[in-house]
C-alpha cells in the first residue's frame, strides 16, 4: 500500500511537470516571436534558439522550473549591432557574452544580489510584469472582435478552471479548445503564423566565417558585456520569486555559471542570447512545474515544434495567449509592495517606483536597477534613511 502510494506520488509530479513544461513552450512562443520580429531576428531562429537554452538551463542551471530562453530583455540588445552589423557579429557577441557570464560566475558575483534593497528586487518584479502587461494589451487593438472575446474569456477561465480541473493546467485547456476555434473559424483569429517566419531553419555547429581579430572584439565588447549583465541581473533576481513560490531553495552560483555555458552553447549551434523569463517561469510554477523535467519538456516541445509540427504551431491563436499571460502580470506583480496600509515606507515605494519607471523607460533591466541602487544609497548616507 505504501508503495503504491509512493508510485502514485512519483506519476502525479512527473505529470504535473510534464503539463507544466507543454503550457510554458506554447506560453514562449509569441513573446520570443514578438522580440525577435524588434531585434531584426527571423522569429522561428529566435524559437530555435529558446529550445537550445531552456534544454541546456534545465540541465545544468541553478534553480529548477526557472524557464530561461531567448527573453526580450536580449532580444532588444541585440537590436543595434543586428542592424550594423549582421547576424554573425551577433552570435559572436552572444559568444563572448557567455564567456563572460562564466567568468562572473566563477568570481561569485551572484553574492552582489545579496546586497540589493528588497524595494529594488520588488521594482524588477513589478517592472518586468508591467512590461508583460503592456507588451499584451498593444496586441489587443490589432485582434478582431472574435479575438478580444477569446482574450476575455481566456483570462476568466484561468481563474475558473481551477475549480473543475485540479490536475490539468488552465492554460493547457484554454489553448487547446483556442486551437479547435481557429481552425473552424479559419481567419477569425491571428495566429502565430502571422508571427513567426514560414522558413527553415537549418541547424549548424561552429562560428560565422568572420575573423576573429581586435576589430570584431572591439564591436561586440559593447553588446556583450551588455548580455551578460542584464543576463545575469534579471537570472539572479528572477531567482528569489521562483524560490517563494515553490518553497525550495535554488543555487545562485550554479545558475550564474549555467547561464554562461548557456549562452556559450546557444551560440556555437548558431543561436542567439537568452536569459531567465519571468513571465513563463511563473507559468511554469503556476501550473504545477517544480523539477527540470517541466522545463526540459518545454525544451524538447518547442525542438518538436520547430523540426516536426511547425503547421501545428502556426495556428495556435495569440488572443488566448494575450488571455493567459495577462494573468499571468496580475499574479506577477507585487501588490504588497504598494500597501502602505501594510507600513510600507514612502521612502521604500520611491526606491521602488524610481526601479519600475527607469526599468519600463529604458527596457533595461541593468539601468534601473542601478537606478534604483542608487537612490536607496542616496537615502541611507545623505538622509540617514534605511532603506529596506
């Protein structure tokens, strides 16, 4: 009997976690797609660049269930030297960058996170939710009428469906039924076709046919130190969240190095950079993921995608995504964090605010945390206020 009841156990999670890993590959689909389209990149690369990075993260990151892919966060820094340069020049960048991430993590830089006010880590979180918020209510204009009412409905089923299906994620259900309304009502509703790029992609290892000499170091210097800060900055910081919600503790320094050799790996199979998402990492907790079997899963679904069931992944509607990643900001943000009834601090919320506004101003994480920083030091030695 105690046996059963272990088996039993052990399928539950290994199901709870599979579900999960199919909900958040489907759940990166149009943000990767959408960033890439910004940064000049054909969007199914970008999808075959995230598949790289959530499979090598899954094995050899620090925190189980934290998805890491090709996040917009890179995405946008990868817009400049794209546009200058060429795609080769990016992926010695992201290269480099991972390189440097190595060594960062070696030097222990995650202990850096250690010191940041609780107010600054509260203004990423918050920052990164409203970026999800607003990057899926621009959409909303461009949907037709059907499309807006499957967004409501989808965001209404995330709350309900819970109450009758315990054990399938919401999300994996409402993208489903999404996927049988769009194809009996062909052309009613965008799809990630109109998204992702109908062309091949053919795996390659090595680097680009470009010398590798001080003029090609001097061009991706700047990107790459970028990558790898804003990498690392978001990673470590996404960590904390992920650890609160499933009650276990990551590994700082591990992830610090994973998301090095991530980048190194993504790069020499001719991919580009990527870091943690907070957005499908809360996803991916929300819908039962705890172990790296639910992030593996996503990996290996979004490879099937790519190479096998591309037509598949075409039709999926971005109305029922625009749904579910909407509640997904809500469930994000912090909304502790602006209870003053709560005895928050005006001096804490300025910290905090000061970190979103820079953060959504700038689309760089880095900047408004430093930002944010230093305000709160502003605070402690020149107004002798503690800043929590």
């Amino acid at each position: 009997m105690y046996t059963n009841y272990i088996k039993n156990n052990y399928l539950n999670d290994v199901s709870k976690n599979f579900l999960a890993g199919l909900v958040t590959a489907i759940a990166l689909l149009p943000e990767v797609s959408g960033f890439a389209i910004i940064a000049g990149i054909p969007p199914l690369y970008a999808i075959y660049s995230s598949a790289i990075t959530v499979v090598i993260l899954s094995l050899f990151g620090g925190r189980p269930a934290m998805v890491s892919a090709a996040a917009g966060s890179i995405a946008l820094l990868l817009t400049d030297i794209i546009a200058k340069h060429g795609m080769g020049y990016m992926i010695y960048a992201t290269l480099l960058a991972g390189v440097l991430q190595l060594i960062f993590g070696v030097w222990n830089i995650h202990k850096l996170i250690d010191y940041l006010p609780k107010s600054v880590m509260q203004g990423f979180v918050n920052a990164l939710a409203l970026m999800i918020l607003i990057a899926q209510l621009k959409q909303v204009p461009h949907q037709s009428l059907a499309a807006i009412v499957m967004v409501v409905i989808s965001i209404i089923s995330m709350y309900l469906l819970p109450r009758w299906f315990i054990k399938t994620p919401p999300a994996l259900i409402i993208m489903a039924v999404s996927i049988v309304v769009a194809l009996l009502f062909k052309g009613s509703f965008e799809d990630i076709g109109s998204l992702a790029a109908q062309s091949t992609i053919t795996p390659h290892i090595g680097l680009p046919d470009i010398p590798l000499n001080i003029h090609t170091l001097i061009v991706i210097f700047p990107t790459a130190l970028c990558i790898s800060l804003v990498g690392l900055i978001e990673s470590l910081l996404t960590m904390p969240l992920i650890n609160v919600m499933t009650k276990t503790e990551g590994n700082s320094k591990q992830e610090a190095i994973g998301q090095g050799f991530g980048n190194v790996v993504t790069s020499l199979l001719g991919g580009q950079g990527g870091c943690a998402m907070i957005g499908q990492s809360v996803m991916n907790v929300q819908s039962g993921g705890r172990t790296r079997l639910s992030t593996l899963t996503s990996g290996i679904t979004l490879f099937i995608f790519v190479f096998a069931m591309k037509d598949l992944m075409l039709v999926i509607p971005t109305a029922s995504l625009i749904g579910i990643m909407i509640t997904v900001s809500i469930e994000t943000f912090d909304w502790k964090s602006i209870a003053l009834n709560k005895g928050i601090k005006l001096t804490d919320l300025s910290v905090m605010l000061t970190t979103v506004v820079c953060v959504i101003l700038t689309h760089n994480l880095a900047i408004g945390v430093f930002l944010g920083v230093f305000l709160a030091i502003i605070y402690r030695y020149i107004f002798n206020v503690k800043i929590n």
